[in-house]
C-alpha cells in the first residue's frame, strides 16, 4: 500500500487542511485520516469525507461533491467553501498519490529499485 | 430626500432602525481621511481616530436630540471600524483588495495558490503550537520568528501594492496577502496558548 497527501489552503479564511489516503494493491481506498487547523465547519468537512471515501475506489473518491458533504452537514451559504476545501484536499491526495506511482514506474525502468521507505511518507 | 417619519409606535421604531445607517464603512481610508496606501502611519493613524472619536462619541452628543445622538453613534462605530481595518496590516491589505476590485474572497478575481512548501511550513507550526509538550520558551521564539516572517511580508506588500501603479497587476498582492493571513493565525495560535 502507499498513502496520497493531499494539503490544501483556503486563502480567504485561512484554512489549512491535510487529508491522507492509505491506498490498497488493488486501488481501493483502505483508510483516510485528516488533520485540520480551521473553524468547525472546516473540521466536519474534513472529517466526513475521511469516512466517505474509506472502502471506495480512487475512481469513486475523486468523483466526491462539495454539495454532498455540505447537504449532510447542512452547513450555511457562508461555509460552503469549507466542503470546497475537503474535496479539493481529496483530490490533491489522489493526485499525489497517482505521482508516486509514476515515480516509482518511471524509476523501475531504471534497474534500480527505488528504496521502500519513499512510500511510507 | 427628507421623508418625515412618526415619532411614536413601532413604525417608529422600525423607521429609525432603516435610517439608522451601516456601522461598516465602504472606505476606510476615506472614513478617516487617510491616504489610500498600504503603509500608513501609525502614530498618525491613532492621532486621527482619537481627534475624530471625541468629536463624534455620543457621549459628547448628550444634548442634543434622538436622531443627532444615532448619527453620533453611527458615525463613531464606523471611524472605530475603520480604524480597526486599518491599524491591522491583515485586515488593511484584505480591505485595500477590496477596494481595488480584487477581494481575496473572490476567486473569479484569480486564482490564489500557495505552494506546498509554504502550507507545509503553516501545518507544522500549527502542529507545534496545538502540541502540549511544546514548551513555553520554544513558543517564544516561534511567535518572535513568526514576528519577523509577517514584517517581511508587509514589506513586499507595499512594494506589490505601489507597483501596482507602474501598471503591474495585483496578484502579487493578493498572494501575499494571503501569506499574511496564514501567518497572523499562527500568532492568534501561539497567543492563545501564551497569553493569559
């Protein structure tokens, strides 16, 4: 298995979230945890889409929308951005992960095996 | 235009809460008459909200009638409002976007991004000041380094905004703004924690 990191910022309110996927050999995601400085809203955000994704596909998990994780957390119109923030963080984690395994394919052409202590970030 | 309105009643009441005004001024600068840049004058700054409170504190206005003491009062909340934007470099860059068109809020105004690098640096100050273990001397220096980080930020902020009048564009800016925004949190963080 290895782990996407997602870390994203919202600017505006100073938000800062970390979003970790534990992906399986067969693509699925295994376990997700986050860690968020910001308002409780943010956190919720956070929060619940850990245990949305947990059991799903990337495929599935990049597909998450801002308004699901808002309408089951009936957040106000002034902390939507705060769900914005936790798919963002999600696909940021897809896409970081996604990079490793490139890295890795790209670097087993090279007949030197890439340390194992690279996918243990 | 005058309208004349009731005197007594709950219409009463509720025209006076309509004509009552905003405690939030639009500008700023032009509620206390300061020139519309980044860098200001402390000391100027302070000397004008005071001169201004104590000619529109409504405790100055005791004599007069009803509608002059809620002008009084209207017009001290917005200079102590405008003085509070502007005596914060955050809150002064947020509000000199604002009035330039390009609010830090707004994404269709561009887009914002912070390297990783940068969040990283926030998420693991963050991490430090949250944890208990973290001593009282170790939150000392952070808060002191973090001190330094925000100066130099205002620093490009006032060249950002200046260059702003050779034609460049406000990016920058904004950019940095938001910097400034994630560093000021990290000071509220280590406040809470230090201060009593």
């Amino acid at each position: 298995w290895t782990v996407g990191t997602g870390l994203v910022g919202a600017p505006a309110c100073g938000d800062v979230m970390k979003l970790q996927l534990k992906i399986g050999k067969d693509g699925k995601i295994e376990d997700a945890v986050f860690k968020t400085f910001g308002c409780g809203s943010a956190i919720a955000s956070s929060s619940f889409t850990t245990e949305w994704v947990k059991g799903k596909s990337m495929d599935e998990a990049s597909k998450i929308q801002n308004s699901v994780i808002a309408q089951h957390l009936k957040l106000p119109p002034v902390k939507l951005h705060c769900s914005m923030l936790a798919e963002d963080a999600v696909k940021a984690a897809i896409k970081d992960y996604q990079s490793k395994q490139e890295g890795r394919a790209a670097a087993s052409e090279e007949y030197k095996p890439e340390p194992a202590s690279a996918a243990a970030q | 235009m005058r309208v004349s309105l009731p005197r007594r009643g709950f219409l009463a009441r509720l025209s006076r809460r309509w004509c009552s005004g905003t405690a939030v001024p639009r500008d700023c600068y032009a509620e206390l008459d300061v020139p519309r840049a980044f860098a200001v004058d402390a000391a100027a700054l302070r000397t004008t909200y005071r001169r201004l409170m104590a000619e529109h504190h409504p405790d100055r206005h005791t004599l007069g009638g009803e509608q002059e003491q809620q002008e009084a009062a209207n017009r001290s909340a917005r200079i102590t409002h405008a003085y509070s934007t502007l005596v914060r470099p955050h809150r002064r860059a947020e509000h000199l976007l604002e009035l330039l068109g390009a609010p830090l809020s707004d994404e269709a105004a561009g887009e914002v991004v912070l390297d990783d690098g940068f969040l990283a640096q926030v998420m693991e100050a963050r991490f430090e000041i949250e944890d208990p273990d973290t001593s009282v001397a170790r939150l000392g220096a952070m808060r002191e380094s973090n001190s330094s980080a925000i100066d130099e930020v205002c620093d490009q902020l006032g060249a950002a905004f200046d260059s702003r009048d050779a034609g460049a564009d406000l990016s920058e800016a904004r950019l940095l703004t938001a910097r400034l925004k994630y560093l000021q949190r990290i000071e509220e963080a280590v406040s809470e924690r230090t201060d009593t």
